[in-house]
C-alpha cells in the first residue's frame, strides 16, 4: 500500500500502523511529533493507528543548534 509521508510515496505493508512507519523512517526515540491527514497523533496512539492507502502524513523532528 502506498502512502505520502513529507510529500513522499512510501511503501508500507497492509496492516501497518503508524509506529511501524515512523520506526522505519526514523531512528529517534524522543523529539518527533506526526501529523496523518492533517491531525496530529499522540504518540501513545501511535501503534493503534492502522495506516490507509494515500494517507498524508508528516513526521518532524525537533533540532537545536545555533
């Protein structure tokens, strides 16, 4: 099944949910916040939220510097 995430297509598997894509992607475990369809998702719903084909979806991860 086919998804965008940060403008992207990604592949995932038929019953992904959103913490298997955001595992896949991204190796942080703190500083992401995630975004399916415009609404934000808590991170504790994560593994509960099934992934649909040609969700929209932004994964952001906080950065500091100066």
């Amino acid at each position: 099944m086919i998804v965008i995430m940060n403008g992207f297509e990604h592949e995932v598997a038929p019953k992904a949910n959103l913490a298997d894509l955001v595992a896949k992607v991204s190796g942080a475990e703190t500083g992401i916040a995630v975004a399916v369809n415009d609404e934000v998702v808590p991170r504790h719903s994560w593994s509960t939220t099934p992934l649909t084909a040609g969700a929209r979806i932004e994964v952001l991860t906080a950065v500091q510097g100066g």
